[in-house]
C-alpha cells in the first residue's frame, strides 16, 4: 500500500490511498473494470497524483460487495439501485433480499431434483422417473399463469410424449 497525499500540503494529515494498480491487484480485477465500475457509478476514486487515480482503502469493501451481488446473479444496474445513496435503500435492500430467497429456494429445488436424477442412474434427467416433485412445479407454472399446466400436470405436445430414454 502506497501513501499519496490527497490533502492541500497546508494539512498536515495525509490520507492513505491506493493506486489503480494496487486497487486491481488486491481486488483481482483488470484496471479497465475499475474504470468502468467508476463510469456506471458504482465506486469512486479518492483523486488523482503523479499515478493516476487513487482509491480510499475502504473501495476494496465495496468492490468484495459487488462481486457478492454478481455471484448471486444480479446486473451492475441492480448493484448500483442498492448503492444509490439520497433513497430508501432499506426497502430496496429487503427487496434484493427477498429475491435471494427465490432464488436459493429456486436453486435447491433444481438441486433436489439433480440429486434425485443421478440416484436413480438413469441416462438422462428427461428420461427419470425418480421422486420429483411434480405438483410444486405446476404450482409455480399455474401461479405464473401458464397455459401448459392441466390438473394432472403439464401438457404433453399433441403428438406423445416423444422418446424417452
């Protein structure tokens, strides 16, 4: 970590900041991501010396944050929504939280039926009879008010089933 002075040299404090270089180094990004990251708003540089940019230690914090978020999914737009500042970011924040939990839900459901497929040692996961649970996904598809969805389950094209193997 490098020391720039970003305070008039009057102010005898001096702040710690961090090159681009350094900042994309400890962070694991290229520096043209921070520089992008900066243009959609979502971190700040601290100000600029001999170097180029420098960022206040704390951006690492927020750019961990980000890489969080985009793990779970979500666009640098949605990310940005959460950092806004000036708004109810609290109600925004519950509502992120809330589609993690659809989410996971939806994640563990797929990976139930994963673990059943490969239990049962069929050759392909169309094809297996194994214990799924039919009647949650016709739920999701009747709430979302699909066509394809009958009291016994999802419609099968005009034609059969097709082959099955």
């Amino acid at each position: 970590m490098s020391t720039h002075p970003t305070l008039p040299a009057e102010d005898l404090d001096v702040a710690v900041t961090l090159t681009i270089g350094e900042v994309a180094r400890q962070a694991g990004l290229a520096g043209s991501t921070l520089r992008y990251y900066e243009r959609r708003g979502l971190i700040s540089p601290a100000g600029r010396d001999a170097h180029g940019r420098t960022y206040h230690p704390e951006v690492l914090d927020r750019l961990r944050i980000i890489d969080y978020f985009q793990q779970a999914g979500y666009t640098l737009a949605e990310i940005g929504q959460i950092f806004e500042r000036g708004t109810d970011w609290q109600t925004r924040a519950r509502q992120k939280r809330d589609e993690l939990g659809a989410r996971i839900a939806a994640l563990q459901q797929a990976q139930e039926l994963l673990d059943a497929a490969l239990a049962c040692g069929c050759d392909d996961v169309e094809g297996c009879n194994a214990d799924l649970d039919v009647r949650a996904h016709r739920h999701e598809l009747t709430k979302r008010g699909s066509s394809d969805v009958s009291a016994e389950g999802p419609r099968q094209p005009a034609d059969g089933p097709g082959p099955r193997g």
